[in-house]
C-alpha cells in the first residue's frame, strides 16, 4: 500500500511577539522593523518557508541578519526579484565589503578563488562565453542517448542490490555526478568524493580552512586532468576549454580550476537534490507518478513544475547594490547586501494562482528557479534533461517505489547552499 498523501503545508502566519497569543494585533513597528534570521527553515520540504508569505504582504523589501553576522535585505515579490536580477546597477562581486555570503568559509575562500558566479562584467561574460557553446540547447538535447544510458545502468545496479538502498548516493547523485563528469571527460570512479566536496564546501557551517580543503582535493584531480590533456585532448568539454582558453591565454591555469570547479559543484549539487526531493513527493504523492506514468509528454512540464515547486537554489542570487535601488517602495542602499528570494517569487498567487499547488498543466510557467538575467544558470538546460530522464525513467522502471523509513526519519539538508535531502532509504 502507498504512504498516505500528506497534509496540505499550513498557510504561512505573521510572525508573532514573545508572548504574543495567537490572533492579537500586529507587533509595534519597532519590532516590525527589527531584522529577522535569515536564512528561514522549511517547514514543508516541498515548499517555501512559512514566513515568505507574510514577507510578500506586509514586507517585500525587508531586512534581515544573515548567520555571519552582517545585515541584508531580501526580496519576496516575483516582479520584484526579477526587476532586481536584471538591474545593472547590482553587482555578484564577492569582493565587495557586504557580500551577503551565508558562511564565513563561502566569504573568505570565494573572495579568494573568484568563482565566475560571483564576479561581474567583463569577468563574468568571458567566462560565459567560454562555456555557453557546450551547454546550448542542441547539445544537450544530444545528450539524451548518453544520459538514458547513465540512468538505465544505474537502475539495473540499485534493483539487482534489492532494497532497501539510501536513494540519494545510489540513485540522486550517481546520475547527476555522472553526466557531469560524462559532459567534462572526468572519470567516475569516486562518486562519492563530489559529493562529499560539495557537502563541505556549501555548508553554511564550514570555515574557510574546511572549505580550502574540500576544494583543493577537487582541484588536484582537475589539475591532473588538465596536465593530460594537455598532452592527450579528446572531445570532451575540459578538452575543448584547456586547448581553445587555457593554451590560448584567455584563462589562467587557477582561472580554469576555478570555473570547472564551480561548474561540478553547482551541476551535481542541485540536480542531485532536485532527483531526491521529485522522488520523494512522487512517492507521497502516487496520483501525480499515476498522471505522468499515464502520459509521459507530460515530463519537460513536470519538470518545470516541480523546479518551481521546489525552488531549492532559493538564495543563491546574492548581490551587492552598487548604487540605491527603489524596490516596491523601499530603497536598498549603495553598498548594501541584498537577495532575490527565488522560492518567494514562485510561490507568488500574483504570477502563479494557488502556488503551492503542484499542476502539471500549469501554463505561462515562467518561473525563477534557475535565476533570471546575465546570472541566469547556464546549465539549465542539461539540468533539465537529467530530470526528465531520471525521473521519467525512475516512474516507469520501479512504480512500487516507497520510503523504507517513517517519513519523519528523513533528513533534510537545511545548512546547505542549496536546499535538499542527505538520506533517503527507499524499497520496491
């Protein structure tokens, strides 16, 4: 028998005063304008934080005290985060004094290692530049053979082991990391070791020693790479950048660890997390596997559903005002650090009527879950694809798929860059 559907998440509340019973008038404007924690926890996995809500109504530009210590504002509103994404007067440069990095270790080693991400124009549209041509929608869409033979290999492995198995480094992350590595010509021996690279390295709760760390092993092996392809290149997307960048001067040697390094990271990391997390609510939700088993060209859909939805690269876009920006009436100061909320702004009922709905025929699903503007995610495209396939496949191949834990027994990643699940024990 399947797991029940669970509860609909509870509608978001306003924030109440110590003390303050439930129902009683708003907390003094004193206390309104009193920064928050952020980042807020879940309290659904498959939905935003609670307080998102009441952020959008009462306080779409407010401020916040990030875990470092340091103060920041966020943005809730979907016009808003795209207005703010797309203004040129913002920057990425980690560099800049407030930053609103979420840990000490992201802050001092970022600075340091310039991850194209956090850097601005010209940086940042050369390094784009370098990679757009391998992540273009033909070649991905190219692909797909390669990336269904991943999927079903991995498959036959996790069902002749028997169950139970942890979904996530079985299933979530063996794909994800192989088709990342497939893409660069990495071998796949250890996948394991990136992941536990990005587990580090995207915790909030890393120094800068720890992150260092967990970053130079990656970088070893990268270097490795590049030093035989140097000698030997193939036709893979590392060879591609070490003979037309590296060899050519238009990138540096650290400049090239830095950009694959990201690239694996942020690649493996949300496609992982997105597999786990779709498998999860598929398994809570046996009527929405039932609709997509019953019509498959339902998928690159669902999939875009589900990436809204989940939203799990929520506060990524981290930015600095480079001069003062008007937003919904508020003004964020020159030099100020500032978020465009990305699971804020697509569950906005003013762009997506009954957001927490999951609908796999919603239409003008013109979410922001992969960003939006220069920064927007060059790999969305392959991201995609993984998810089509893995779950496509996944639905199809083992329907008697459940939790061989209570749901309660499910850890959740709620430290991490991105949101997630770290165990998953699952059966047939």
């Amino acid at each position: 028998m399947n797991p029940p559907t669970p509860p609909t998440p509870p509608t978001a509340v306003p924030v109440r005063g110590p003390g303050e019973p439930a129902g009683s008038a708003a907390a003094p404007a004193a206390d309104a304008a009193r920064p928050q924690g952020f980042p807020m926890r879940r309290g659904c996995p498959f939905s935003p934080p609670e307080d998102y809500a009441r952020l959008r109504t009462e306080e779409p530009v407010a401020r916040v005290t990030l875990p470092t210590g340091r103060e920041a504002w966020v943005v809730s509103r979907y016009e808003d985060v795209r207005e703010l994404l797309a203004d040129p007067r913002i920057s990425a440069d980690i560099r800049r004094p407030n930053f609103p990095a979420l840990g000490e270790g992201e802050q001092e080693v970022g600075a340091r290692l310039r991850p194209f991400i956090r850097t601005d124009a010209p940086e940042h549209t050369r390094y784009r530049r370098m990679l757009l041509p391998e992540f273009t929608v033909r070649r991905i869409r190219a692909m797909r053979p390669a990336v269904q033979a991943i999927v079903d290999g991995l498959l036959d492995s996790m069902l002749a082991s028997g169950g139970p198995v942890d979904f996530v480094p079985v299933y979530a992350n063996a794909v994800s990391t192989s088709v990342i590595c497939e893409l660069l010509g990495i071998p796949k021996e250890n996948l394991e070791f990136f992941r536990d690279v990005t587990r580090v390295s995207g915790s909030r709760a890393s120094t800068a020693e720890q992150v260092a760390e967990a970053l130079g092993g990656l970088f070893a092996l990268i270097s490795d790479l590049v030093a035989r392809r140097q000698e030997e290149p193939g036709d893979d997307l590392l060879s591609k950048l070490v003979t037309g960048h590296l060899r050519t001067g238009n990138v540096t040697l650290p400049e090239l660890l830095s950009t694959v390094g990201i690239t694996i990271n942020a690649g493996r990391e949300t496609s992982t997390n997105m597999i786990a997390l779709s498998a999860l609510l598929l398994i809570q939700r046996p009527d929405l596997a039932d609709e997509l088993r019953a019509d498959p060209s339902l998928m690159p859909a669902a999939v875009d559903e589900l990436l809204r939805v989940m939203s799990i690269a929520d506060s990524i876009p981290l930015r600095v005002a480079a001069q003062d920006i008007e937003i919904s009436g508020a003004v964020v100061p020159a030099d100020d650090g500032v978020i465009g909320l990305l699971a804020a702004a697509n569950h906005d009922p003013e762009q997506f009527p009954d957001p927490d709905r999951v609908d796999f025929h919603r239409a003008d699903n013109h979410h922001v879950a992969f960003g939006y503007g220069v920064h927007q995610c060059i790999g969305q495209h392959l991201a995609r694809l993984e998810l089509e396939v893995a779950l496509e496949t996944l639905i199809r191949r083992v329907p008697t798929l459940r939790l061989a834990v209570p749901y309660e027994e499910v850890e959740f990643k709620h430290d991490s860059a991105t949101f997630g699940i770290e165990r998953l024990p699952v059966t047939w």
